[in-house]
C-alpha cells in the first residue's frame, strides 16, 4: 500500500474504508471495535459522491475548507437542519457497509479485532465486487494514521484477496492511505458510516432495542440494500487462519 492521491478509473470500484473504537476494547465507556465505509464505480464517484458531498458542506456544515469528523459533528449539538440536509444526502444510491464487534465478541484465540473485523470487511467486498460484470480493480482507501497503518497492512494483504468480478474475471486490488486533512468526500462519509455503526453498537451493548434514529437513516433509508454486519462470533474458517 502507499501513500497516495485517488486516481479514478471507470472500470474501478473505490472503496473507503473507517475504523472506529478500539481493536483491544480498552474503552470501558465504548468496547467495541468496528469498520464502515463507503463504495462507488469510479466512473459515478464524482457526481455521485464528491460534488453532493461539497455542496453539503458549503451549505450546511461549516464550509468546503472545513475538515469533517463526525465526532465532532455529533458533540457540535447539530441543527435540525443539519441532520435534514445529511439525511437527504444519505438516500443517494452509493453502497455503504459496516461490521462491528465488541468485548463480549467471541474470537478465536491470538487473534485481535482488528484481523477479525478486517477479514469480514475483506469478505464483503469480496461478495460485493462479484456483483459487478464490467469491473477490473478495486481500490481500497484508508484514512491514514500513526498507529493504525502497520494494523491495515498487516490485516489487508492486497496480493491475496484473489476478487473476481461477475463473470468470474480475475480483478486487481490497489490500495492506498490518504490523511485526514486531504477532505477526500469518501473518506468523510466512511467515517460518517463507521460512527454511526459505533453508536449502534453501543445502543445494543446497553441492552437498547431497536436502532438510533441516525442508523435508521443510515442504514434502513439506503437504496442500495446496505450491510451492517454485527460481529458475535467469529470462526477459524472466516479468518482463512493458515493459507
């Protein structure tokens, strides 16, 4: 993986790709671990994605120059207007998934949260590039950090992936990391998806029925079926231990 700019092919599914919590549970106020992102034809990710996204923030969210956390999007107490404007942006047709797990996860033994959720999140892209007849690569972008780029590296082995498309076409795996500040829409709207999968998580974890208003929106408003995959039990077969 490298260091890089986002260089959009027609023929390439992109997708962006969060984290959120921590991979050892060490938070007794969040022990969860997760990964959510988005996903997008790079011939559609410009008007499908970014443009919309922009306007977004020029509109409602503090402006373009304005890096997005939803963090602190959250902590800001946001206007009804706000969460109107994010709401209506959230029913454009892009595919967006999200696998959570937490404490009482059941793991096989030497293996952390982040293998098991990045073998899951592996998993799903795998069945998601298998939709698509027309498509030769898949890139996968992450947020750069210190701590967690030697984690996706180690988890993410791009080489063995082995996608394939519809017809059964081998497909080529790039992948890359990006910062934060670089205002990547994909990479804000990943870290988007991911809290809101986070909140879930921890709506459940308090013995909570039902879902957050903002999962629902997220997640049941989508055109495009989502994936939120909660994580109980994870099995030696899932993580391909030994291949």
């Amino acid at each position: 993986m490298s260091n890089d700019t986002l260089n959009l092919r027609p023929d390439m599914l992109v997708v962006f790709i969060d984290e959120t919590g921590n991979e050892d549970y060490s938070d007794p106020n969040n022990p969860t671990f997760g990964r959510g992102g988005c996903a997008a034809l790079g011939s559609d990710y410009e008007a499908l994605l970014r443009k919309p996204w922009r306007k977004l923030k020029f509109e409602s969210l503090g402006g373009r120059a304005k890096p997005f956390h939803a963090v602190e999007f959250e902590q800001s107490k946001p206007t009804m207007r706000q969460i109107r404007r994010i709401n209506h942006f959230l029913k454009r047709p892009f595919w967006r998934f999200a696998a959570m797990s937490d404490i009482h996860t059941a793991l096989p033994e030497g293996i952390d949260g982040h293998r098991a959720i990045s073998s899951v999140t592996v998993n799903f892209v795998k069945r998601l590039a298998a939709t698509f007849p027309h498509i030769s690569m898949v890139a996968l972008v992450f947020e750069s950090s210190e701590r967690g780029d030697k984690l996706v590296q180690r988890d993410f082995d791009l080489a063995r992936m082995d996608l394939v498309n519809e017809t059964g076409r081998r497909i080529e795996v790039d992948g890359c990391f990006m910062p934060k500040a670089s205002m990547e829409a994909g990479l804000e709207i990943a870290d988007l998806v991911a809290h809101t999968a986070g909140r879930q998580r921890r709506h459940q974890l308090l013995g909570k029925g039902g879902a957050t208003k903002d999962f629902e929106a997220m997640y049941w408003h989508s055109p495009i079926p989502p994936a939120f995959m909660s994580v109980d039990n994870v099995q030696l077969t899932e993580l391909e231990i030994g291949k």
